[in-house]
C-alpha cells in the first residue's frame, strides 16, 4: 500500500515539474523546488528528458539543498549535467557538500575540468580535496568525511558539551573522538556516555580506549562489514601512525552496500559489474554485455559438438533429444542457486575458505537429494511418455539428470570459494561461467550414460 502511494506521489510530482517546465514557469518552479526535498526530485529527475533535466538544473540556486540533490543523482546524471556547466557555478554548488562527496563528484568529470574547478575552491579545501582524490577508489579513504569533532583528553564533560553547542554547524555527531597529546586517536565517547557523565569528569576517563579502526587504503566493503558487526554509526579512519584523518558515516555505508550488491547481482547475471548500465546507451550497453555472453557462445558450441561425437547414441534412440533441455536447464538451476548462495556468504562474511569443505559437501548433499527426488521423477515422465523406447532410457534420464545436479551443486560451490582464495571478485564466477561449464559438462555426461546402457 505504502508503495503505491509513493508511486502516485512521485507521478504527481513529476507531472507538475513537466506542465510546468512546458509553460516556462520559472518562478513557480523555483518555489516547488525549494519545498522539495532533494532525495525526491533526484528520484523525479530521472523521468525527465535530458532537455527538462538541463532546464530544471540552471533555475536550482546555488544553495545545500542543490548540493544535496546532485549528491543524490546517478553518476551518469551528474556527468551529464555538469558537462557544459560554468566551473564557477558547480564551485558554488559542491562548497556546500561534504569533502568526500565534493571529491566523489570531481572524480567523475574529466581531470582538466576537475581541477578548473578545485583551483576556485579555498585553499584549505584544496588540499582536503586532494588528499581524498589521490586514495584508490572504493576505498575508506574516499568516502571519509574529514570534517570530524575531536577534543583533547583532558577536557571536562561540561566543557564538551558547550564546545558541540559552540559547533552546531558539525554535521553527524555520532561520537566522541579523543585525542592524545601526540594527536593521535587515543578514545572515543558516545552522546549519551557523555550527556550522563558528571560536569567534572575529564573525558580520558570515560572514553572507550579499545577502538576499531581502518587505514585509508581499507576497501569499503571491508569497513561496511566493521560497521555492520560492530553496529556502529561511523568508524574512524587513521594512518599507520594511528593519526586521525576523517571517519566513515553510517549514511556513506549504506550507499556502499546498495553499490556492491547492485555490482554483484549484474556480474553474477553476465553483464558486467557498471551500476549505471540502465543510463548507459544502446551501445554501451550492448558491449559492457558482450564478453560474458562470449562465454556462454563458447559453452554452446561445445556442447554442440559433444552432441555431434554422440551422433550414433542419438541416432539410435531419439528420444535422448527431448530431454537435453532439461538436463542443462536443471544443472544450470542449481548451479546458480549454489554459487549464489556462497558469493552472499562471503560478501557478508559468513562464508570463507576455511570452511570450503564443509559448504562443498554440503551442498553434494543438497544436490543428491534434488538430484535423486527430480531423477526418479523425469525417469518415469521418460518411461511412460515413449513407450516405444528402450526400457533403459527412464535409468538414463533420472540417472542423468541426478548426476548434473549433483555436479552443478558442487560446481556452483567450490568455484566461488576457490576465486576468493586467490582474491579474484568472487561474484564473477556465477552466471555464464559457472552455467556454461555445467551445460558442458551436463550434456557429456548424459551421453557418456546413454551410451553405456543402451547402445553397448
């Protein structure tokens, strides 16, 4: 119910932008604007045309909610807006984000133009800038925020307290970070230790000392899973010398999981790990797809020509034909149910190559009993549906169609586990790779069968 009312609400929204885009109502369009928060019209944006979109974006303001809404948008978007746009202007807008999101959006652009625009932000933040931009991307060190709330140790609660009413303009006050005399992180205390805490006591004395923390360099899958353990709502990011450079916001996280699961789910359907694919064009979209579906053109062709060196089986008894789709269809089903299964497991830790015989044997065990209950049951649709064939032909089928599930399930298994042991993506073996090699394999096997018990 919640659903479509957000639905209708969206297409009402977008609606009113477009009656008023066509009648060049620009004042009131500032108005609606101003009262629409920018999560929405970044969601509206994208059922605009390029040419609402481009009109719409030069009557925004430069203003933190402009800087919002196109912190919002798809990084397709966010190019193309920003593409012919004056440098000063995008200054002005980006001045009122964040320093990891200022540098999210000048990695997107071409250097040049990036740094035409960093030359006419402050100097303070040129540096912040460019200190973020130069750490790898997907990286704890790109999605920090720097702008973090630290006092010594020795500083009083109620000296805290007045310092944060002081800074009301600090954004994400989650926590506490304390800091030595060396600088370096040494505590940190959460608001409600802090607003519970007697005026007198020195904040050494009630921070947590035992802090987790990342390096700048940490993948941001890596501090995703920090947070999610831990149940934190930020986790600070230090140097090797244990110096406090910034800290990751839960918001930023949340983020990095839509992307990475986003990432996951298109390579495990073949078609490249690009989250902007739907934006992308025709083109683009048709040869981030091409090299993996190579794969399963490969896969085909050979299992063609198992099939051609089975000539002779097939020719005996043809009824073998009529079941090839469902010995590929169903190995391919579970092979993919397996590999998901594990490729999830790892992304969220529970899953790791320590435990690889353990999840291996597992699932021959799945595999086994699927295999056995589909087996019996497609050997007699085969033995009642061609009478006239060889009696053995329902052995072979629901042997056949145990014995690809039980390799597909194992297949689907060890392969993901076996990449992440050699720190390759471990999602990339789902999809063409693991199915192709189980179509192969499949079909192989069901005439190596056939050809045992009905033609020898």
């Amino acid at each position: 119910m919640r659903k479509e009312m957000f639905a209708q609400e969206v297409s009402v929204l977008r609606d009113t932008f477009r009656r008023l885009l066509r009648r060049h109502a620009n004042p009131n369009l500032s108005k609606l604007i101003e009262k629409t928060h920018p999560a929405d019209l970044a969601h509206v944006f994208r059922f605009l045309s390029e040419e609402e979109q481009a009109t719409l974006f030069q009557i925004m303001v430069p203003s933190e909610q402009t800087a919002e809404f196109l912190s919002e948008l798809d990084e397709s978007v966010i190019v193309e807006l920003l593409e012919d746009e004056d440098p000063r202007r995008i200054a002005q807008i980006i001045r009122h984000d964040s320093s990891n999101i200022q540098a999210h959006i000048l990695g997107l652009l071409p250097e040049e133009r990036a740094k035409s625009i960093l030359d006419l932000l402050k100097a303070e933040e040129q540096a912040e800038l460019e200190e973020i931009m130069a750490y790898p991307k997907d990286s704890a060190g790109a999605i920090m925020d720097t702008d973090v709330f630290t006092l010594p140790e020795e500083t009083l609660a109620k000296e805290t307290i007045a310092a944060l009413q002081d800074h009301a303009h600090a954004g994400m006050v989650f926590y506490l970070y304390v800091l030595g005399e060396d600088e370096r992180l040494v505590g940190v205390i959460s608001l409600r230790d802090l607003v519970t805490t007697p005026p007198q006591t020195k904040l050494g004395e009630i921070m947590v000392k035992n802090v987790h923390t990342v390096l700048p360099e940490t993948d941001q899958e890596e501090v995703a899973r920090v947070l999610a353990r831990y149940n934190y709502l930020a986790v600070p990011v230090v140097d090797f010398e244990g110096k406090l450079l910034g800290i990751v916001n839960v918001d930023e996280i949340v983020d990095v999981i839509r992307e990475e699961a986003t990432e996951d789910f298109l390579r495990m359907a073949g078609v490249g790990k690009d989250r902007e694919i739907l934006f992308r064009s025709t083109w683009e979209n048709a040869k981030s797809r091409l090299p993996w579906l190579f794969a399963s053109w490969v896969g085909g062709v050979l299992a063609a020509a198992i099939i051609g060196k089975f000539e002779l089986t097939l020719q005996s008894v043809l009824a073998l034909a009529a079941f090839i789709p469902v010995i590929i269809g169903m190995g391919g089903n579970i092979g993919t149910q397996s590999s998901t299964i594990i490729v999830r497991g790892i992304a969220t830790g529970r899953v790791v190559f320590g435990n690889a015989a353990r999840m291996i044997f597992k699932e021959i065990r799945v595999g086994i009993i699927l295999g056995v209950f589909y087996g019996l049951l497609l050997g007699i649709v085969a033995y009642l549906r061609f009478m006239d064939a060889p009696p053995a032909l329902g052995l072979v089928v629901g042997l056949s169609v145990c014995v690809s599930m039980v390799l597909a399930a194992s297949i689907g298994t060890f392969v993901p586990l076996f990449l992440d042991r050699l720190n390759i993506d471990p999602a990339i073996a789902t999809g063409p790779f693991v199915t192709t090699s189980i179509d192969i394999l499949g079909v192989l096997f069901y005439f190596v069968i056939a050809t045992a018990l009905l033609v020898n």
